[in-house]
C-alpha cells in the first residue's frame, strides 16, 4: 500500500504481528494473528463500492487501525462513529509513532511501543507488550502520560485495540465470523456459547461495501462482583481462515469489552473501566500518568479449545508460585448440602472423624463460627461464638490438626453487617459513600481498603485467625454488590472503586509475604470473582454454589475454560439416603444412590475436590465410594496440575442430557462422562454431530488425541468395581449408561 511507508513486523512464539507507518508518521496496528501477514488483506477495505476510491481507502485506514484507543475530555473526534463505539478517540487518532524498544527478560520478548501527541492533546502513551515464552499469549497495557501544562480529564483507555477482525477470506463476516459469549451467573457459572455475528446484530448487510451502525456488542462489567455476568474472557474465530483470537482481562472490578464494526472491518476493544459503562474517568495533572488494566492477548486456529489451552499454560505462568498448585489437597468444607452455616462443636467432631478416615486434608469450618443464630447483618468483627464453641474454636481446630488435616474457617472480610457494633463505632471513611451516604447492599456495607484504619482491621483479624486459632486456609468469600463505587477521595466513583481493588490486590500481597504457607479460597457466591488480578494471587477458587449435582456437572465440565484445573474447585456432597419400602423397591434405591455418589466425585475429580456432605451419616457402602474416589484422585492429581483441557462435544450447555470433558497429558488423557435424565435436559443431538445413539448410549469422538503409530487403550478410573460397558474403534469411544443418572471417569493411554 502506498499509503504505508513502512512495516514493522513482529514474530514470537507463533504470534504474527505487523505495524504499519503511515506517511504522516501515524503507527497503525493492521495484523495480529497465528497466520502471516498479506497486504491485500487490508486493501480490501472500500472493495465494489464504487464511491471508494484510492484516496478513500487511504482515508479509511487514517481513521482506523489505532493501537490505543484514548480519550480525554473537550477535544472533537471528526471522524466517522456511531453510538457509544470508543474509537476515533482524541488523543487516539492523534498519535504519532515515536519509537519502539525490543527487549528481552527472564519470561519472554518485552516492546515497548511509544506515540505521542504534540499538536492538540500534549501527551504521550507507551504500550507494553510482553510476551511469554512457551505460549502464544501477550500481556498488554497501555500508559498515558499529560505532559502539557493544564490538567487533562480521561474517560477512556483501551488496554488492547485491534481492527480487521474479519480481515482475512472472501466470503462475508455473517458466514465465517464466529463469537464466543462467556455467560457466569449464581449458581450457573461458566455457560460459554457461539453466536454468529449476524445473530448478535453484527450482520453485514453487503459483504465489502461501506456501511455505517450504530450496533455494538458490549460485554462489560460494572461493579465489584468482577465475574456476575461474564467471564472476562473474549474469543473470535474466522472460521474461513482458520484464525482465532482470544483475549483475557485482569482485572477485579469494572471492565468492558465491545465489538463492533469502522469502514467495512470489525474492531473490538477491550479496557477496564470506561465513563460511559462504569462512571469512571480520572483527572491527570500535568506530569501524571495513568496504566490501563492489564489485559493478556493470544492468537491460535479456530479453535477454542486451543485458545483455553493457550491461556491456561499463560495462567500457569503469572501465578503466584504456591505449595497449593504443587500439591492439589483434598478439602473438607462443612458447608453445602451439611451444616449450612450453622455449625458447633457437636456438629463437627464425627464429621473431622469422617472427613479425616476418607482422606481430607484439609478441613473448613464454613460460616457462622463467630455468631450465635441469625447472624448475616451483624458480621465484621470475627470472634469465636462461645455459644456454639463452648470450649472455643481452637479446640476444634487442635482437634482438625490432631487428625492430621490442617484447619481452615470462612471470612468475608471485605464487609461489615448493618448491625455490626464496629460498624456502628466507625467513621464514614471506613465504607464505600455516594451522595453523601453509605453504601448498601444486602444488609451490609463494603469496607474501603484505601482506608489504613481498614487494613489495620484485616490484618489483626488475619492475624488472630492464624496466630490464635491455629488456622492454614481461609475461604475468603464476598457476597455483596457495591455498585459503580465511592465518591470519597476520587474525582469518580468509578476511580474510587478503582483505587479500592488496587488497595486490594495490594493487601492480599502483603498477606501472602506474611504468611507464605496460608491457602486463600476465592469464593464470591460461588463463582462471581473469577478474575486473574485476583487469581494470580489465590491458589483456589470456588467455582459455584450450586445445590445440585446434576446442573453441577456444566459447570465442572467447563470451569477448566476460566480458570486452571488445579485451581478450580468443585463440590462433592453426596446425600444421606433415606430408604422407604423392601426387597426389590429398596434394591434399586441403594443402586441409585451408589449413583448418586459416583457423580458427585466425578463432578470435582479432574479439577480441585471440595468434599461435604454428611460424611459421617453415609452409609459404609457410600462413603467406601468417597474414600475410593479421592484415593484415586491422589494418584492422578500430579497429572491434573499439567494437564490441559479438551471438550470432545464441544462446552456443555445446562440444556444438555450428556456431558463430557477430559484432560490431556504427553502420555494419558482423562475422560469425564456424565448423563443425567432430568426435566429440561435433552439428547445434544444437533452440538454432538448426532453422536448419542438410542436414550443410553453415546459416542465420544477422540480424534484430538490420535497419535501416529501409536494406539489408545482405555479403561474405567473410577468406579473400579461398577462397570459399564463401553468399547473404543479407531478414533470413537462408545459409552452406554444405563441408570437416568449416572458418571463415569475413564483414563485414556497411549501404548507403546
């Protein structure tokens, strides 16, 4: 192209990158992808449109292809923007090139791409690029600097900007272009579907020519609960090309991402908080700065296995290094579908006993440890209740370690009740404020970590927990919504609650250089903070509060594509079994019921095992099921550590009546199969290829495993003692379960 007058190309760890130079010294971002570049790619924008000439298309390119999308307040934006799109933003179109820096550390290659705006805005931005050897993944941030004389008000900055999404094939966007939308909700987390573009509003009414819309898809969050809606996760394929690109955004508060269409390409951005969605911006005097949240980018085929694959050897990298990841223990929590929140010194001793003779080590006093009765508005303080601890609650946890597994206990730490005394006692300042008021949700109040009062409170309860009680795991939950923010001591209650999750994240660092050994579960309801700002400091996160084993089994099957298998924790409560009738009625209970067991270990097998449930209440035959269960998953769980994840029917669906995900090592493979007859649930027919043959029998397709030259032998894991007949030809494992519901976990190896 004659409007280019110079490229810059880029290739790392199969990442293919290419910049542009235009003539007025403007940096363009025209390639990012797993396949080379081709010029004529981009020269496409304006064909068959007749109107779109030489000159037009040169114009088009100006006004598009930013690698920062930035804006501050007062300045025009001229060019062509529909809608609440954040492109053709001032300074972003203003930039010019100044230079990159190629570097090198101990992770990977390092640029450092700088522009600047002399003219208009007087300011400048550095991208940071740093790439991550062993993964086709790179983390970027953008910094924007003022250095002009007069202060400058910032309402948006992209963390990652890239257009011509759909760049590559002939046939239109509607036809290749493919979008994965990373549903998380309460109770049913991680519901990833594929839309066409066309299918979210996106459609293309002409391939080619000029058109002009309004429509954005906008995937955003808002608010303190990082994960309620979305994963912070994107994914786009082509399926044309064969090109896919992923992004991650690592962030524990507001973030957004769109998508969206400028001069015949589709763009998307991706930030942490924006004005519009999340009423942020931040004043910058002059000499200040501000950093974008860091967002990690990768590239692969159209395939989003491979992209979960990517990104979870890059999670595995940015981790905090922790004995937890290493070791994947057994966890006992005396919560779901057990105590309930209501636990005492009674209550748990048999259940330490059971926990402990089926192989738990670690084992958690769930929440209201520290109140008698009622207890969710007047939490904030954290002291043993007396009244359901007589002797205290160091003697059940002298008692946990005497068993031989170390003592954990739940805290939410992050609010206090309505009815907390200390609340009462407290300045303002303590809590999120708007409108001159504290902030409620749900009968409490979010503390503000910006506050050193607050973190003085943490810390000594933190301190107690671990020095009195004899605690080594918290399950550190949070299960309020704020809102947009705090008005105190912030140009925007979207910088307030900005500052706050920074304040956080720096808090939890301090804890961790303090207590190096400690466990910190992520729990926010479930599964409503599965972000890696927070991630990459936890060791564990709790994937959901969901009550029933069998709707479980989606979430289990997909929680590997948000966060690592060793990270993801998974409950097993099998149930207490009360047997009506005789003979042949009561026969086929105990049948059931071994079933029922069987799923609930499948369920947490391949991922972190959060054992509950009435241990001490199952009958020998349901808790020698348990007990088989983890001893199993002893013997696999250095392997799960390593491991990567494969869907052979695709993610599951809450709608589907068979469920299947595995884990894949160099040398075996792990395979869950779930089915469950249930209202609601049908025969994935149409997602499966027509692979579930009769009401009890399906064909699982292993064509991603076949190795050259190289056999697979298969065979049932767990349960050893319950067969189910099964048989593998060439690439296709054939499983009949015939129970409405039932599991079984297989391991695939490769013979020699």
């Amino acid at each position: 192209m004659e409007y280019i007058k110079e490229y810059i190309k880029i290739e790392e760890n199969g990442i293919y990158i290419v910049f542009g130079i235009t003539k007025k010294e403007q940096l363009k971002l025209l390639h990012f992808s797993h396949v080379p570049f081709t010029e004529s790619d981009i020269a496409k924008t304006g064909r068959e449109c007749k109107q779109c000439d030489k000159e037009a298309t040169e114009r088009y390119i100006e006004e598009a292809f930013q690698l920062v999308q930035a804006n501050l307040s007062g300045y025009n934006r001229p060019y062509e923007k529909h809608g609440n799109k954040h492109i053709v933003t001032a300074p972003g179109y203003l930039l010019t090139y100044v230079g990159i820096e190629d570097t090198r550390n101990e992770i990977g290659r390092r640029l450092i791409v700088t522009q600047e705006d002399k003219e208009v805005t007087h300011t400048r931005v550095e991208t940071v690029m740093q790439f991550y050897d062993g993964t086709s993944v790179v983390r970027m941030q953008n910094t924007l600097y003022n250095e002009g004389a007069e202060k400058q008000t910032l309402e948006y900055l992209s963390s990652f900007c890239y257009t011509g999404l759909e760049k590559e094939g002939t046939s239109s966007s509607d036809e290749k272009m493919r979008v994965r939308i990373p549903f998380n909700g309460w109770q049913k987390e991680m519901s990833i579907r594929e839309f066409t573009f066309a299918e979210l509003g996106l459609a293309q009414t002409q391939p080619g020519v000029y058109q002009r819309t309004s429509q954005v898809l906008e995937i955003t969050n808002t608010g303190n609960w990082s994960t309620k809606e979305y994963l912070p996760l994107g994914y786009v394929e082509n399926k044309e090309a064969h090109t896919g690109l992923f992004w991650q955004i690592e962030h524990n508060g507001s973030w957004h991402y769109e998508i969206s269409d400028q001069n015949t390409h589709f763009y998307v951005c991706v930030s942490g908080p924006t004005e519009v969605q999340s009423h942020w911006f931040k004043e910058l005097a002059p000499g200040e700065s501000f950093t974008s949240v860091p967002v990690a980018v990768g590239v692969c085929k159209d395939s989003f296995e491979e992209a979960i694959c990517e990104l979870t050897k890059y999670r595995r990298k940015i981790r905090r290094p922790n004995a937890d990841n290493e070791n994947l223990p057994v966890i006992f929590n005396d919560y779901m579908n057990c105590l309930f929140g209501d636990p005492t010194t009674e209550k748990e001793l048999p259940l330490i006993d059971a926990a402990a003779e089926s192989g738990c080590e670690y084992y958690v006093i769930d929440a209201g440890w520290y109140a008698p009765g009622e207890w969710w508005d007047s939490v904030g303080e954290w002291q043993e209740c007396r009244q359901r601890f007589p002797g205290g609650i160091k003697e059940v946890t002298d008692y946990i370690r005497s068993k031989g597994m170390i003592p954990g206990v739940w805290l939410e730490l992050e609010v206090m009740g309505i009815h907390c005394e200390k609340a009462k006692r407290v300045p303002d300042d303590w809590f999120f404020v708007r409108h001159g008021k504290r902030v409620y949700d749900r009968s409490r109040y979010q503390l503000d970590f910006r506050n050193p009062a607050v973190i003085d409170h943490v810390n000594e309860v933190i301190d107690r927990v671990v020095q009195e009680y004899g605690v080594g795991y918290i399950k550190m939950d949070y299960n309020i919504e704020p809102g947009i923010g705090t008005e105190l001591g912030a140009e925007s209650v979207g910088q307030g609650m900005l500052e706050h999750e920074k304040a956080y994240l720096n808090w939890l660092d301090d804890v961790f250089a303090r207590y190096p050994d400690l466990v910190i579960e992520n729990c926010s309801s479930g599964g409503l903070r599965i972000d890696y700002a927070l991630l990459s400091r936890y060791s564990i996160q709790s994937t959901s509060d969901q009550e029933d084993y069998r709707n479980y089994a989606t979430i289990a099957a997909n929680a590997a594509a948000g966060v690592t298998p060793e990270q993801a924790a998974v409950w097993s409560y099998p149930m207490r079994q009360e047997l009506a009738g005789s003979g042949e009625e009561r026969r086929i209970q105990l049948e059931q019921g071994k079933e029922e067991v069987i799923y609930n270990m499948i369920n947490a097998m391949l991922l972190r095992i959060h054992q509950s449930g009435h241990l001490a209440e199952l009958s020998s035959e349901r808790r020698e099921l348990v007990k088989e269960g983890i001893r199993v998953y002893k013997n696999i769980r250095q392997d799960i550590k390593q491991a990567l994840p494969f869907w052979p029917l695709d993610l599951a669906e809450n709608t589907d009546k068979w469920v299947c995900a595995g884990l894949r090592t160099e040398k075996k493979a792990y395979l869950a199969v779930w089915k469950r007859e249930m209202e609601g649930k049908q025969d994935n027919r149409k997602r499966s290829a027509d692979r579930v043959l009769g009401e009890n029998c399906l064909e699982i397709p292993l064509n991603k495993l076949l190795r050259d030259e190289q056999a697979l032998r298969v065979s049932i894991l767990y349960p050893k003692k319950e067969a189910v007949p099964f048989s593998l030809q060439k690439n296709i494992l054939k499983v009949r379960l015939e129970k409405p519901v039932m599991a079984r976990l297989f391991v695939l190896e490769w013979e020699d």
